[in-house]
C-alpha cells in the first residue's frame, strides 16, 4: 500500500521534535509494509528524517505519484483543505485523524488570555470567528462529499474530540457515526518502559508547563502554592507568568526544556505531578505521568476523567473551588497502567482503521 501523509510539520536534524506525534506512527506506517512520502506543508527542500522521506508541496507535486490512502494530520484550511481538493484524484481513500484546533471555533473553548498579553483587538477576534466559522462549513461540506464517495475515515484522539467536532461542525452524527473512530495518542515509549522511582527529592509537587498559555492553568498552581505553605513545588517552563505574577516563597520557577526522554530522571526528584488544565482533546502529558506511575493531580474535566479516570494514582479537582487535599493526593496508590496508551493500544488500532477503511 503507498500512503501520503499530510502534515503541518515534521522532524528534522534541526528540529527533531517538530510534530514528533505524526512521526511516530510514520514509523509505524513503514513497519506495516507500507510506502510512505509525508508532505510537510512548512518544508523548504526535500529530505530524509530516521528513513522517512518528506516532501515540500511544489517537489511533491512534481513527483506526479499516485496514491492509495491519504493520511492527514489536523486537517487546517490553509494547506490540508486546499490541497485535498486540488489534488483529490491522486488517491483513493482518505483518514484524518482530528487532533483539536483544526475542527473547533476556538472563542467557544479557548480559555482569555492573562491580563498582561495583549488582548487581540474587536476586528482580529471578529475575523478569527469568521475564520472560524468558514473553516467548520468547508470541513461540513467535504466530510458530506466524501463520506457519501465512500472516501473518508476519522480518527478522533477522544471521545471529547468526538463531540467537540459535532458541536462546532455542521454535519449530522447520524451521517458521520460510521466513519468516526476513537483512537488516542501514544505516549513517548520511556514512560511504558520504565518506572517512576522517586529518590532525592527536591520537592513536593513539579509543573511543567508552557506559562503564558492559560488552558495550562499555570496561575491555579500558584494558587495551590498560597493555599499548602507548608509543601514545596517546582515549575518548569517557559513564559512570563511569573515576571508579571511573583511566585509564593514555596514555589520555585525554572525556565528549562525538557525532551521526553528527559523526563523520567526529572520526575523521580518529586512526589507528585501537579498539572491541571482548563482544555485538552487528550492530554498526552498528564497520560505519560499515569503512565509512569507517578502520583497526578489534575482538573476534573471530562476529557481528563475520559482518559485518566481508571488510574488509581490519579486525583481530580474542580478549578472552580480547588477544593483538593494535596498531602492525601501523594499517598493515592500510583500503580501503572502500561496497556493504555502503548503502541498496541493506539497507532496499532489506527494502522487498522486504515487498512479497513481501504478495504471497504
């Protein structure tokens, strides 16, 4: 089978976790047997990444190939959408897979902007609404076409992902329930491997965290600081949250960057992860920690109970009242669930989809 993929982005030597998600189940494509180009709308000059071969649009299309399936990543209107149409006799089955942004009117979901970022003005937001609004209608419309072709396979990272597509695309469930499939991310393979080992501990609680992205809640955290001065937390990310809100005594700010890879070493100096959030399809983050096996703190969302609900090391709060016993939350019994999201358990499930959806 010869599969294109369509993403924004992709690794390279230079940026080699740039929309890393998509390359590994590139992989995955390729271990199956299959014979994969990936289109990456943002590449200049074509290249090889780990035995990928990514292609920029213009050589692509010099390239003249033919195709079996189209795999598109997050679907924008900008490239993905574009393409498709101009382009749509060179393959014969399509699956997106949805991720979030591409399929949402942002103003319902996106938390407001902190105080101290500039606030995008009445006739910004008012074109990013009309964006908006045009991008869910052109999305309504190709799904119709080609659902009824017989063409179109989703995959949604969630069933939150699921609804928040019907809410904001007008397209009825009836038509698109037997195409819609629910398959989650995987998490970085170290964290199924190995085992949160705590020693050295210094401190209670760590946050890592883009700062000035409110649906990170990163202020909640230092809120939580004020609220348990007796316990010691530690953030790590970058922003300027903290520059235009100083930190409480117990909690100290790190501007470091962490690969995932990383991460496992970092967490065992902790005896808790505290992550809350006011929006997420998935959460990959917060499924790596449970994963690992690390005691989690996190908002009581539906997408976070959808995901992380049968982790018993997992303790929900409402942002609303923050009502949590943080000191309990570190005792919850952090046993690590190594199935959930594993390979098996997601891009496996996905190959499946594919290849059925080109059997059908």
């Amino acid at each position: 089978m010869r599969v294109l993929v369509l993403t924004q982005a992709y690794p390279s030597q230079e940026k080699p976790y740039n929309l890393a998600y998509v390359h590994a189940r590139v992989l995955h494509y390729q271990q199956a047997g299959w014979q994969i180009d990936v289109l990456s709308f943002d590449c200049q000059s074509t290249y090889s990444h780990e035995g990928i071969k990514v292609w920029p649009e213009k050589h692509l299309l010099e390239l003249n190939q033919a195709y079996d399936m189209l795999v598109s990543h997050a679907p924008n209107l900008r490239n993905h959408l574009r393409f498709m149409l101009s382009q749509t006799a060179r393959w014969k089955k399509m699956v997106w897979v949805l991720h979030g942004h591409e399929v949402l009117i942002k103003q319902r979901y996106y938390p407001a902007p902190f105080a101290y970022e500039r606030r995008a003005s009445a006739i910004r937001r008012l074109l990013d609404r009309s964006y908006d609004e045009f991008k869910v209608r052109l999305l309504a419309v190709l799904m119709r076409r080609w659902i009824t072709q017989n063409r179109l396979q989703l995959i949604c990272v969630s069933e939150w992902m699921r609804q928040a597509m019907l809410d904001c695309v007008p397209i009825s469930e009836q038509l698109i329930a037997p195409v819609t499939n629910i398959v989650s991310n995987p998490i970085h393979p170290v964290f199924i491997e190995q085992t949160y080992t705590p020693h050295e501990l210094w401190a209670d609680y760590v946050t890592i965290r883009p700062l000035d992205e409110p649906k990170y809640a990163v202020d909640i955290v230092a809120e939580l600081a004020r609220q348990y001065p007796e316990l010691r937390f530690d953030v790590y990310g970058r922003g300027q949250y903290f520059l235009h809100h100083p930190a409480p005594p117990n909690l100290r700010w790190h501007q470091r960057f962490f690969t995932q890879a990383e991460l496992p070493e970092l967490l065992n100096h902790y005896r808790g992860a505290l992550m809350p959030t006011r929006l997420d399809a998935q959460g990959v983050m917060n499924c790596e920690l449970a994963t690992y096996g690390m005691p989690l703190v996190t908002s009581n969302l539906p997408i976070c109970q959808e995901m992380l609900g049968d982790f018993p090391g997992v303790s929900f709060f409402c942002l609303n009242d923050l009502k949590i016993d943080l000191n309990q939350a570190l005792l919850a019994p952090a046993v690590p669930n190594k199935h959930r999201f594993s390979d098996k358990s997601t891009i496996e499930l996905e190959i499946c989809v594919i290849e059925s959806a080109l059997s059908v």
